[in-house]
C-alpha cells in the first residue's frame, strides 16, 4: 500500500503520532521507508485528522479504524 502511494505526487501523508492505538507499527519505521522513497510525511493526530476540511482517507487496520469510529462516532 505504501508504494503504491508513494508513487502519487499529490498526496500528501500524515502519520500517526505514536501509542495512539494498540500494536502500532513505530513511527519512525514508517518514516524511515517513506523518506527511503523520497516521500514527505508530517506526524499528526487522530483529532487533527477528524477536524481537517480536506477530502482524507484513514488507512491502516481494523483496530484503527475502529478506534476512530468509537471516539468520533
């Protein structure tokens, strides 16, 4: 999934800050592979990501996803 974003320019991705749910892949694991491709990311927050006015999608697994649901539902 990643490389398959990584070769859209116009994306643009921001990650998750750390311990935000269970079993989170680390941060700068992401980062790292990000910046290996040459892809720009900015750490961000779940609440930052539901306040933003730009069309977004959410994508990691099912626990995440979940656990946005049960806060902003």
């Amino acid at each position: 999934m990643l490389d398959i974003i990584c070769n859209k320019d116009y994306l643009n991705i921001k990650l998750l800050e750390n311990n935000i749910f269970y079993n989170q892949l680390n941060l700068e694991a992401i980062k790292s592979y990000l910046d290996s491709k040459g892809k720009k990311s900015i750490k961000s927050s779940l609440s930052k990501f539901h306040s933003s006015n730009k069309a977004s999608i959410l994508i990691g697994s099912l626990y995440l996803v979940g656990e946005y649901i049960k806060e902003y539902k």
